[in-house]
C-alpha cells in the first residue's frame, strides 16, 4: 500500500464575526435566515453611517418590522468604529459578512466567492506597495472582482500611507481624497459593489477626519470583457484582486453555457479557468511598471494545461509566489498569492518562494522576515530556473537540481533516460461510468458482465480483484444509455443530463496480456502489473491509467518488472513531486502528463535483473500480505544508485 503520509494539519484560520453568529440567534427564534441578513446589513449601515458621516448606499426594501427591530436591538449590543478589525466592535468588516449571508451557501459555491481572510489582505497589501517603484505618484488602485471590498480597503490604507510619508506637508486630507478619487473597483454583484465602495469611503473619512467629496470609480459588470478604460479608466498602479474560484465547469451551470463560453472566446480567443483569464488580462489594466497582487487557485504552479498562465508570466517580472493554507478559507480551496510587476523579464531577476501553507494565522502579520516565521518556508531562486516549459516547482537547490538532471535533460539517442512517454505511455483509457455508475458497475456476476478493477483494488506491485475493498467487480458493457432518460449525478440526485458513458481511450489496452496500472487518486506515484487472459479480461475505469511497454522500450532493454520497480521507487516519486506538487493536497490526482516525463534509466542486463529480483520479491510478500518495507528498502537503493542521486543537494538543504 501507499505509504501513509501525514494529513497536513487544517487549525482555524478565517474567524467568524460575530455577525453569522447574530444571524444563527436570530434564525433559532424562527425567523428567516435571510431576512435577518438583510434587516442586519441595513442596520449595521445606518450605524456605521452615523459613525462616520458617510452617506451609505440605498438600502433594500425594509424587511418585517419584527426583525428589523430584532436587528437593531442585536446591534445595540455592540460599540460602533470606523476602523477595521477591531474585536468587539461592529466594523464596516461586518458588512461583507452580513452580505455573504443575505444568499445561500450554494450560491456561494455556484459563483466561486470565497472571501479573503484578513491577515492575507493585509500581508497582500504590503507586498503591493513594497513593490511600487518610488517614482510612482498619485497610485491608482483597482479591484476587477473586488466582491465587498476585503482587499481594497487594506490597500488604500497602505497607499495613503505610502504618500503621505513621501509629502510630509501636504494636508492628508488631500492624499486621502486623491487617493480615493483614484481607486476603481469592479464586481458583477451590484450589492457586494455598492458595499465595497462604502467601506473604501468610511476608511477615507476615518484617515482625512472627516468625509471627503470624492468616490471610487466603479464598474458594475463583467471586467473581464469590458473594456479596460471602462472598468479602470487611466489604468492601475497596483492591481488586486482575488477573482471567483470557478473552473470550466462552471459554465455547465449556467443557462446557456455554449453562449457564456463563446462570450469569453471571443473575448480572448480561448476558454480555462476563470482566474487564467483574469490573470491574462491583468497587463491590459496596469500601466507600465504597475504591480500585480493576485490570490487564485495554484492549479497554474504546476499543471500541464496552464502552461498559457506560466508562459504570461515569465515575459513580466515575477517577484514572489506564496502558497497559502487552505484553512484561509470557508472551502477547502488550494490557492497562492502572485506578485508580479509590468516591466520585461530580465536575465538575472530572482523570485522569492514561500511555502505557507502551514503557517498559522498570526505569521501573517511577520511573513518577510527574516528568519521567516514558524510554519513557513522560504526559498530564493533565479526566474531562470522555471525555464519555458518547467511547472514553477518549489525552488528548493534539491528540486532545482532535479529538474536540471533530470527533467529538463536531453533525451537523445545516447542519453542515458528516456521520458517514459517513449518506453511505456501512461494513458488514460479506463471506463468513465458517466451518470449510470448504478447500473454499469456491480458487485456481483451475472451473465455478460466482464470483470472490473478500480483503484481501491490496486495495491503496490500487485493487483487484487478479488480484494475485500472493492465496492464492484464486475461492469456490463452491454449496458446502452438511453439519452431520454435522466442519468444519477452526485449524491443520488437526478442529472441534468441524460444517460451517459464510454471509454476514455483505447478499448484494446483493456485486453493486452501484460499491463502496468497507476492508481490516478492519489498524491503519490501507485503501480500494480498485472497479466491476464485476453478471453477474460479485467476491465479499469477511470481511476487508473494504463501503461503498456513500446517496442523502443523493449529494444532499450525495459522489462515488465525493472519499469514495476522504478514506478513505485522513493526517487520517481520525488521525481514526479518536483512536477506536480501535488502532495498533501485534498482530493489529490496523479497528473498523467507529468508521469510521461519522468526519465527511465536505460539499465546494463545485471542491473535489470537485480531490480526485477526485488521487485519479484516485493510482489510476493505483498501477495502473500508480508511486509514489504525492507525489499522497498533494497529497490530504493538500487534506483538510487541507477540515477547517481547520491551527488545531489540533500533533501533538507
């Protein structure tokens, strides 16, 4: 089995105000959650308007006068201050909070929102402004998915802080209302628009003393097929944002997903992940020597198919990459913070790393230090070392020695490696059982049904059908799909689909004699070998991929076995993590494309047949259900010495 790996641990890290705990009160009494939202959010801006003299944005059509007095006799409970994240006290914070409970959590999940904790705004603001050039005056700030604000105010605060230390005698009054006049925001969310740009308003009252006669600029709309002079009329200086975690699935959800789809493909020419497209529009807002400050999903760090996002990002300069801890936020959602600025790539740039995803809370406040806080590390590279076509790898001098050695090498006819794409392709061609899982798998025989194997069933060298943890054994592929008829989507309920399902790939690769088969649900490298009877075969679905050795493989002196041992060795796999970084993530997936350039040792006769000693070895205990770990021991070594990694940077440099 898979080596078991510790859970990365998850502690509280976005708090809840007191706000959600108002609203659960007031909805144990009886009253409708979402009226008690918005009676708080009217009221909690009345407050905060008479606090700070700013007028607030048009209110709601009241709600029952019941709750509304409810909702004011909670608030009363409470201090009032203009200031931000102050315990205690009903901020304008609060109202982000009362606005994401005015809709329902699906919503929430249907339109991506997940709102930026604090301290990472905060964190992300410094950088912002850290990165400015000097010369810059007048700094023109936009938000393009600004939701209620969480990231505009910290930076507005920093930038009127920023301009005042350079104009000592210049009234602050007037920094702040410059400042304001030149911050723009954008959102579709009319509401969560209108929130922002009253809490950007109290925070300049609160630095000027007083309220100021300027507002924001914004832009109600999709920003990210608008124009840009629309949506941030003279450019920006500094660009945050922390735009809607939605991938390509999310046009499955709308209305007319052919029609939300060819509206971004016109727009850009190509569709992805909505970030890939904020992220690629980024350079047409900021002006020259303009900083980006982005938190998206870190999906671009290493998968093949946003290679588009690495390439964009390497003709700029890009300044520091932070992982993020997932307890950030509401969701389990993996995600980094970008820092990048428009100037052109120069030869000897440098990019700081940070590996923050164990960091707790508090380190947030202190994250540039030196020595960086606990829970975080730090690592310094060359931009050079994510060359064209490298995944931005953590940059550690072992993973960077790695990737030089052995993944970014040559792979002539004498080379001494070969990608595994040209010995053994990893393909994906197991069965995709669509909505009709229910009645394409079984767990028992019947006339007609073929045998299947699924991950689960999988174990290190060896494959167990007949293991007591498959949930089916047997698929009947006779089973026709009547697309009239709605299939079963997740969690029992009717799909909006009609009936569906098929082979990913090659059908034949399912009869082969011989096979390699890789677990695909898991963060490290899993493979079983497996022969069979071609009249009898055993079927995979979609969680394994198939690996069959090529000709060219056979003529370099590959075996079955010598490939098993290499696969499951400690040094492929840290071979492959270098690549995909997938290890610790929730819902892990083994990235076929990255598994194709993993480099095969071409082996002499005696080195191959000792690995296949071993590996015969492990096989047998593992059958036989004896531990393997001192045999793993003995592949491991020989692997090891077979790609001379005795000469590089230890783990730990």
């Amino acid at each position: 089995m898979a080596p078991n790996r510790p859970a990365r641990p998850r502690p509280p890290f976005r708090g809840e105000l007191p706000a959600a705990g108002i609203v659960r009160e007031l909805a144990s009494t009886g009253a409708d959650p979402h009226a008690a939202a918005v009676a708080l959010y009217q009221e909690a801006l009345r407050l905060l308007s008479e606090c700070s003299g700013v007028e607030p944005p048009a209110l709601p059509a009241p709600p029952d006068p019941s709750i509304a007095t409810l909702a004011r006799n909670a608030l009363m409970l409470f201090p009032v201050c203009a200031l931000e994240g102050q315990p205690g006290a009903l901020t304008p914070e609060w109202l982000e909070d009362f606005h994401r409970l005015t809709k329902p959590d699906a919503d929430h999940k249907r339109h991506g929102r997940w709102y930026t904790a604090r301290p990472i705004a905060r964190y992300m603001a410094r950088r912002a402004i850290a990165e400015l050039p000097a010369s810059t005056e007048g700094v023109r700030i936009l938000d393009p998915a600004c939701g209620c604000g969480a990231l505009l105010v910290p930076v507005f605060e920093a930038a009127v802080a920023r301009q005042a230390a350079l104009e000592p005698d210049r009234p602050v009054s007037e920094v702040v209302r410059e400042t304001l006049a030149n911050a723009s925001a954008a959102d579709v969310d009319a509401g969560a628009l209108a929130t922002a740009s009253f809490r950007l308003r109290v925070a300049a009252a609160r630095l000027a003393g007083a309220p100021v006669d300027a507002r924001p600029h914004c832009f109600h709309g999709d920003s990210l097929t608008a124009r840009p002079a629309d949506v941030a009329p003279d450019g920006a200086d500094i660009l945050v944002m922390n735009p809607p975690y939605l991938g390509n699935r999310h046009f499955l959800s709308l209305p007319d997903p052919e029609h939300a789809r060819a509206h971004l493909r016109k727009a850009f020419g190509w569709n992805d992940d909505l970030y890939a497209h904020f992220l690629h529009r980024a350079w047409d807002w900021l002006r020259p020597n303009g900083v980006l400050c982005a938190l998206t999903s870190d999906t671009f760090l290493a998968i093949p198919s946003k290679e588009r996002v690495r390439d964009t990002l390497r003709r700029h300069r890009l300044r520091e990459i932070v992982r993020v801890p997932s307890s950030a936020f509401a969701a389990a959602v993996n995600t980094c913070i970008t820092v990048a600025t428009r100037e052109h790539a120069e030869l000897f740039d440098s990019v700081t790393y940070l590996d923050a995803r164990d960091a707790p809370e508090a380190a947030w406040e202190t994250l540039e230090a030196a020595p960086p806080p606990a829970g975080v590390q730090r690592f310094e590279s060359p931009a050079s070392a994510w060359a064209p076509g490298a995944p931005f790898f953590r940059p550690s001098p072992r993973a960077a020695a790695l990737f030089e050695r052995y993944l970014a090498a040559p792979n002539g006819a004498d080379a001494p490696y070969r990608p595994l794409a040209e010995v053994a392709p990893a393909k994906d061609c197991g069965i995709n059982s669509g909505n009709v899982r229910h009645r394409l798998f079984h767990a028992e025989p019947a006339p007609g049904r073929a045998r299947l194997i699924q991950g689960r069933q999988l174990e290190r060298y060896i494959a167990r059908w007949e293991s007591s943890a498959a949930q089916y054994q047997w698929v009947d592929l006779n089973y026709t799909p009547d697309p009239s008829l709605p299939g079963i989507g997740r969690g029992g309920k009717p799909s909006a689909l009609g009936e569906t399902w098929g082979f990913r790939g090659e059908t034949s690769s399912h009869i082969a004699p011989r096979r390699l088969l890789l677990r695909q649900t898991e963060d490290d490298l899993f493979a079983a070998f497996i022969e069979q009877d071609p009249a009898d075969p055993i079927y995979t679905d979609n969680t394994i991929f198939t690996l069959l050795l090529t000709d060219e493989g056979r003529a370099l002196g590959l075996s079955w076995l010598y490939l098993l041992g290499l696969l499951n060795s400690a040094f492929l796999n840290e071979l492959y993590h270098t690549l995909s970084q997938e290890e610790g993530r929730a819902q892990a997936q083994v990235k076929v494309g990255y598994v194709n350039r993993l480099p095969i040792a071409i082996p002499t006769d005696a080195q191959r047949r000792e690995v296949e000693h071993w590996v015969k070895q492990a096989a047998d205990s593992q059958r036989d259900g004896r531990p393997i770990s001192a045999i793993q021991w003995q592949i491991d070594a020989l692997v090891e010495a077979l790609y001379a990694a005795e000469t590089l940077p230890p783990a730990d440099c």
